[in-house]
C-alpha cells in the first residue's frame, strides 16, 4: 500500500518520520516490515508516532540534521488532530 512511499524515503535518505492518526500506524508499520529481495529488514528511519504537533516539530529539530528531510506525514487523514480546517 505504501510502496511508492517507502520507494521516495530511500530516494531522498529520508531518516525521520513522523506519522499521525490514523493511517500514521500503517505507515509505520509499512516502514518496519520493509525487507530486501534477500528477506532482510532494511530499516534505518526513525519513527516518531504522535498526535500532538508540538512534539512532532521538536522530535524533527532533535533528529534531523541541517539541510536534510524530516517527513511530517500530515498528508494522511489528520482530522483526529484537529476541530476543523480552521485549527489546523
């Protein structure tokens, strides 16, 4: 389902995601169970799962270096995050 995600993060040496409710837990997951063709699990991202902003931006400065990608996947249905379009 992810694939093409998992495909980008490798491209780019993307190192850090952060994942929200509720799609943020498949993500994750996709992220954990990736293997090689050979069956070995190549995980090398940090995972970050919350649903709070405040600790998504302060786990981003932590761990991710100067000029380098921190992935804050809001893209993913947020409306557990948020009262409406406003808030967000």
């Amino acid at each position: 389902m992810f694939d093409e995600l998992l495909r980008v993060l490798h491209i780019y040496g993307i190192r850090n995601v952060v994942t929200f409710p509720d799609s943020g837990k498949r993500i994750a997951q996709a992220i954990k169970d990736e293997e090689t063709p050979e069956g070995k699990n190549i995980v090398m991202i940090r995972i970050f799962e919350t649903n709070d902003m405040e600790e998504a931006v302060k786990f981003a400065y932590k761990f991710t270096k100067n000029g380098k990608i921190c992935l804050l996947s809001t893209a993913s249905p947020s409306y557990s995050l948020w009262k409406n379009f406003e808030e967000k």
